[in-house]
C-alpha cells in the first residue's frame, strides 16, 4: 500500500507555508501590502477559497492584517512576533519596558561575546544613518535606524529566538521613540546607550555592554514616569 498521498499536507497548509516563508524571508516586507488576490491564485495555480483560508491563517496568528476596501498587510515577521504585538496592547509601558529589560541585557551580553566583524560594522553604519537623519530632522529615519541598530545586537547574540522575540518590539519601539523625539530638550544622538554599547560589543566587554543597556533603559523608565 502506498502512503505517499496521505503524508501530503492539506492544500491550504502548503499555502500557508509558502506565504509565511514570503513573509519571514522580507519577500514581503514588513507594514507593506500584499500583491493582489488576483496575482497570488495565478502564482501559485490555486482557487481564490484556499488563498483566503491561508491569508485567514495568517491573520489569525498575528503575521497579516487584512484591512477591508485597502488590501492584506505584513504586520509581523513570525507567528511569536504577531502574537506579542497583540499581547502589547493589554499591557502598560512600564511593563512592556521591564521586559525588555531582560532582553535588551542577555541581548548586549551576548553580543559582545558572539558579534562578528559584519556585524560591528552594520552597527556603526546605522549609527552613522542615525545621526545624518537627527541632523536633517527627518524623525522618521531616525527612529528607524535607532530601531535597527538595537536590532543588530539582538541579531549579533547569535541566539535566533531571541533576535525573533526582539523584533516583536518593534512598533512598540518606535511609536515610544518619536514621542520622545517630540519632547521639548530631547536628544536624538545620545553617546550612552548606543556608542558606548558599541564600543563595548567591540571590545568583547560583556559587563560594559550589560551596564551600558542598563543606563539606557533606567532612562527610559525615568521618561515614562513623566
């Protein structure tokens, strides 16, 4: 008896699976639409019915967002990312910030024990963005590039979970960011937090760099109790 027909999964689920490899690729980028219905049932020889089971799918964990009369969304990277940006919503900032803390501190820690030199040099690039970005007031690039600097460390850990657990943050991230951005005072190209992490990570110097995300984030705790 032959059992190669019933070890293939449903349709749907194959479909599921190639959208969500789109997705977690960067194919399709993240708070960008998604090519058309039309564009997707010829691409993958399937019926408009099992398209829109596998979109639903993906809706429901979190990774699209279907919004009527506008088109399907990337709204996160993975099924964890989808979820914890849904999870946000029922927690306060201070919360969300205490959380991060662990993160941000195993993140830092195993970055300066694991970054490669690509990685370092990513860093100090979008640092460079960063600051190019404050200086000409174009906020919106500079919130996305402190955003992927922090994002590089979680990445340089070498600990993919935690660089996926990281990402989830992010709407959160830059929505606090450019509200800060807009208080009267604030400096956009602070040394601590970000060159002297770097310098840390660069240095193999697990301990500053623990220290480092610390200050950075006792900071932040100080600006939400405002």
């Amino acid at each position: 008896m032959s059992l190669t027909a019933s070890h293939r999964p449903p349709l749907v689920e194959e479909v599921t699976a190639k959208l969500r490899a789109l997705i977690h690729s960067g194919e399709w980028p993240l708070q960008q639409r998604i090519p058309a219905e039309p564009e997707l049932m010829a691409a993958l020889g399937i019926s408009r019915g099992t398209l829109r089971e596998a979109i639903k799918a993906l809706a429901h964990s979190g990774m699209l967002d279907v919004r009527r009369g506008d088109g399907t969304y990337v709204r996160a990277t993975s099924e964890i990312s989808g979820a914890a940006q849904r999870m946000y919503q029922d927690h306060s900032g201070e919360h969300i910030l205490e959380v991060r803390v662990g993160l941000d501190t195993q993140a830092a820690r195993l970055a300066a024990r694991h970054a490669t030199a690509g990685d370092i040099a990513a860093m100090h690039e979008l640092l460079a963005a960063r600051r190019v970005a404050w200086l000409a007031e174009d906020f919106s690039t500079w919130a996305s590039a402190d955003w992927d600097f922090h994002l590089m460390v979680a990445k340089a850990s070498a600990n993919p979970l935690l660089h996926e657990l990281y990402v989830s943050f992010g709407v959160v991230f830059s929505a606090d960011l450019l509200r800060q951005q807009r208080r009267k005072g604030f400096d956009g190209l602070p040394h601590e937090g970000h060159g002297e992490l770097l310098e840390a990570i660069s240095a193999r110097d697990e301990a500053a760099a623990v220290e480092s995300v610390t200050r950075n984030l006792n900071s932040c705790a100080e600006w939400l109790r405002e």
